[in-house]
C-alpha cells in the first residue's frame, strides 16, 4: 500500500521500499521503523501481488516498472531527493528507474541483487514447502519465505501459469548488468553469501566501480537474515539517512543565508 507523501512530509527526502517478486512490502517494517523520525516513506506494493495467483499470473514485469515509475514521478514534485530501498527483483526495478530519473534518486540500497540467478536445492526444497502449505514453526529459512510471500496460496499445477514472470525476471536480470556500469550515485549493496536463490558472481558486475559499496553477509539468506547481519544492514541505512538528513539541512542554511 502506497502511503501518501504529500500529508506527511517531515524533510525533503523519501525512502521509496520497492519488493521482490511475489513478495511484499512487509519485509521493510524494521527499516520503515528507523526511517520514520527522519524522512517520509513510500512502501510500495506492486501489481499482482498481494492477492491472488491469478492476479499475479496476469500482471506483468512492464506494470511493475511502470509502478516504480510512476511513484517517482509523482514524488519528484514534492522532494529534492529520493532514495530506493530493493530487495531482490525490486533492486533491479530500482536501478531501472535510477536510470531513468538521474536528478532525482539520490542513492540505492539493495539487498540480494539477482544480475546471476541460481536456484539451490534448499531454495527449491522451501519454495514447494510454501507452495503446498507444508512449512514448521521450526524451519527459519521456509518460516522466512513464507512470510515474505503476499501471493495467496494455489493448486500445484496453477503454479504453472507463473512460469511467464519468472521468465520477465531473468528477462530483466540480463538487461540490468549492462545498466550498472553506468551507475554514478551512491550504491549500498548486501549480498548473502548463503543466498538459495541469488549468484555471489551477480557483484562481478559492479568491479572497480568507486560509488559502490558492497557488504558480503556470511550466515543469512534470501528471505531469513540473522540478526547481527540484519542489525549491521539497518545501522547502514539509518547511517545513509542520518548522513542525508544532515545534507539537507546544510542546503538549506545555505539556501537561507
């Protein structure tokens, strides 16, 4: 659910929290949480997703980047600078519109960026355990999944009709590593060594590139981050706002003075 910025503005940046596919934006509450003394936030839910697999099934990678679009344009009116949080599809979409919106995004923080996909057996195991409702208490890693999944749960054989957006994913994971390259804004990348369905060799594409910084988690997951690694990520961000925050006012002293 979009939250309307225009009633709520406290500075002049905004977070903009863009998910993965079939996710949803409850997977950026804690970030949500540090970020809201400080800047407005837009956590936005894409098309198809939360809701049903026929919903899903009949959205499309094109409505999803329009969404991410169209969001930044409307918030271009009413902030200086924007910010784009992803987290897996969502850090493609996001550099997409980084692309697109030079003046405007003023950084990215991307979790699990998937330029090299690569499906592990565990990640395979988890998904059918979500897929057939068959996911414990005890399970942290399908625990994880699970909650991160806004797409309600459907006959095995339906799962079939969703095979055309994944195939948009790997579409846009291909397009996206000639983009990066010609990134020149602040880049925070985290990347999960332990990772079931994203390639460490999706950072080779960022090689010798000075505006990026790349932090390799050693225990935490796609879905399930640990908690010394989770509480590292959310001191960056809050790092990245508390340094933005501070810009700010220095523009406007100067703008006053």
């Amino acid at each position: 659910m979009m939250i309307d910025p225009i009633n709520l503005k406290k500075s002049d940046t905004v977070v903009v929290f863009v998910h993965g596919i079939i996710e949803g934006p409850n997977q950026f509450e804690d970030f949500i949480e540090k970020a809201k003394d400080k800047v407005d936030t837009v956590n936005l839910l894409l098309p198809g997703h939360g809701a049903t697999g026929k919903d899903f099934a009949k959205s499309s990678l094109k409505e999803w980047k329009q969404h991410v679009f169209k969001t930044v344009e409307g918030l271009e009116e009413n902030y200086k600078h924007i910010i784009l949080v992803g987290h897996s599809m969502g850090t493609l979409l996001a550099i997409e519109c980084a692309m697109h919106y030079p003046q405007s995004i003023k950084a990215l923080f991307l979790l699990a960026i998937p330029l090299c996909i690569r499906l592990k057996y565990q990640g395979m195991i988890n998904s059918l355990k979500v897929a057939l409702d068959l996911v414990k208490a005890e399970d942290t890693l399908a625990v994880a999944a699970k909650k991160a999944c806004s797409i309600e749960r459907q006959p095995l054989l339906y799962y079939v009709t969703w095979l055309p957006r994944y195939v948009e994913l790997f579409r846009i994971a291909y397009t996206t590593r000639q983009l990066v390259s010609q990134l020149k804004l602040p880049i925070f990348i985290f990347q999960s060594e332990q990772d079931e369905f994203v390639s460490m060799r999706s950072l080779k594409y960022f090689k010798g590139m000075k505006n990026v910084q790349i932090a390799t988690l050693k225990e935490s997951g796609h879905f399930y981050y640990v908690e010394e690694e989770r509480t590292d990520i959310l001191k960056h961000f809050q790092a990245l706002l508390d340094k933005e925050r501070e810009e700010n006012k220095y523009e406007n002293r100067t703008r006053n003075v």
